[in-house]
C-alpha cells in the first residue's frame, strides 16, 4: 500500500497525487483481454513497461520534452519523505502533472488492424486516402498521423484528423504530428536495426508551463504492434511481442469475453512473459536484469 491520495486505477497502471504537481505512476503485472483484466499477473510485465518508456524517452528528448522525473526508486523515496516502494521497484516513475490532450495520438507505418479493416471497405486509412492494392500489413509509403477519441468507457473511436483538429485546435495538432512523426520514424528505425518492425505505436501528449509534451507509456508492446522482422511477410498477420498467447488462449475456449474472466494455463503466463522481455531486450539489446531502476 502506498501512503499518497490516490487517484485512479486503470487496465493496468495505478495512479496517486504526489504533490507540487507531480504524480506517482505505478505500472503493475496486470493484463487485460478484449477490455477484461485478468486474474492471473504477468511477471515482469510492469518493469519491461517501464524500462522501455524511459528508454525510449531517453532517446526521444531531442524531439519533445517529456514527463518524466525519475524512475529511481530509492530517489522517488527521497522525494516522498521514505515513502516506501521497494514491492514496486522498477515498475514506479515519478511524473509531471500535465493537461493531457482528449486524443490518442497514433502512427501507422504499417496497415493493420483497424486501419486494415477500414482499408478493405473504403480504400481509405482514417479517412485519409492511401495507395490503392496494398495487402495487409503492407507497409505505407510514408507514416501516417491516424488519431482516436479516448473513450472513459467502451472502445476508443477512429477518427479524422480535421475531427482531431476541433478538439484540440490547429497549433496544437500541428506540433502534435511533428512531435508523433518524428518519435515514430526514429524509434522505427532503431528497432528495425534490431530485428523488430513497429507497425503502429499510440503517444500520448499532454501540456505542462505551455509546453506539448510526451507523456504517459510509450513504444511498449501495450501501446504498440511490435512484429519479428524475421517472421514478417506481406498479406498475412504477423505474430506480435505482446499478448498474443493470451489472446489466442482466449479465442480457443468457450468464452462469451464478459467478466469474470477464465483462468490462464501457466504455460501461457509464462509464454506472454517472455515475449514482453524478449521485446525489451532485443530493442535495447540489454538484459531486464541488467537495467538500473
């Protein structure tokens, strides 16, 4: 238990008021499927979540600013007065608070999923047009800005950029773009380099002293499609660093996908696990173990 006001609790992120406009975000082993959250945690899953945004924040700084204020606990705890967070080390960051936009920020270098669905019926991606005959998971000519509603219940909703651009207004969705386009092709490439296709990544972005900034998770196998590069081919689904073994479990059982949810074989567990770890490791080409939290 952790001794601050606390906030909300999300799929799989904990939140409490830190103070001074700062917030304490606590990523836990919990996973979700078709909007239920499951029973069973998934080890390792809130550090890799973890590891991973504040690498890749890290990396990004040179094309936003961002949220973070540390992610070493011992220097939270310092902060905090002692408060104690050794039951959460390396999953916990210390964050600004921001005015978060009322849009998810989306890039698709890839047409998949959703964006595949729409594709196949009106030849556009978010109501943007795109080059005719592509396959599934083709890759896109160039990365497209492709935003949704952030829904308190239910599903996010796609929507258009022009939809976008009267919720939030021009200036911002602009610096918006630039901001997801960019951290988009970077991170693309790099994970390229080390044998990992991003097809699609979702960024949060939020203001804080008049500034657009990165915030909340960011490139994780939660907030993104990461595929094998090695295993990818053209006109098919390529499997995905993420909660694939989950999802397939559940697709192969009698389950209507209503709480209260079914209980998860070990081995599946064990199979998700790893696939997060594995997506760490191979981008950042460091050990989980070896990473300073």
């Amino acid at each position: 238990m952790i001794d601050l006001p606390f906030i909300s609790k999300g799929k799989v992120r904990d939140i409490y008021d830190a103070g001074d406009g700062r917030l304490l975000m606590v990523t836990s082993n919990r996973i979700s499927a078709f909007d239920v959250v499951l029973d069973e945690p998934i080890k390792d899953k809130g550090k890799v979540l973890t590891a991973m945004t504040v690498k890749w924040l890290e990396l990004l700084k040179s094309i936003a600013s961002n949220h973070m204020i540390s992610h070493n606990m011992s220097e939270i705890e310092n902060v905090l007065d002692g408060i104690s967070l050794r039951s959460y080390k390396g999953q916990v960051m210390l964050v600004k608070k921001a005015e978060m936009l009322p849009i998810e920020c989306i890039v698709r270098g890839y047409v998949s999923g959703s964006a595949w669905k729409e594709y196949q019926k009106e030849g556009t991606i978010h109501a943007q047009k795109v080059r005719s005959n592509m396959l599934e998971s083709e890759k896109l000519d160039e990365p497209i800005f492709t935003p949704s509603t952030k829904a308190d219940n239910g599903h996010d909703e796609n929507i258009s950029v022009n939809e976008a651009r009267n919720l939030v207004g021009n200036e911002i969705l602009d610096k918006a773009i630039k901001i997801c386009l960019d951290s988009y092709t970077l991170a693309e490439e790099l994970a390229r380099s080390r044998g990992i296709i991003v097809a699609d990544t979702k960024f949060e972005l939020g203001i804080v002293n008049g500034e657009l900034i990165i915030c909340d998770e960011v490139l994780t196998p939660d907030s993104s499609r990461f595929w094998d590069l090695a295993l990818y081919k053209v006109g098919t689904t390529p499997p995905s660093f993420d909660k694939q073994p989950v999802r397939d479990y559940l697709e192969s059982i009698d389950w209507n996908k209503m709480p209260p949810p079914p209980k998860l074989p070990q081995e599946v567990v064990e199979a998700t696990s790893q696939r997060y770890v594995e997506a760490f490791e191979r981008i950042f080409q460091q050990s989980l173990e070896e990473w300073e939290c």
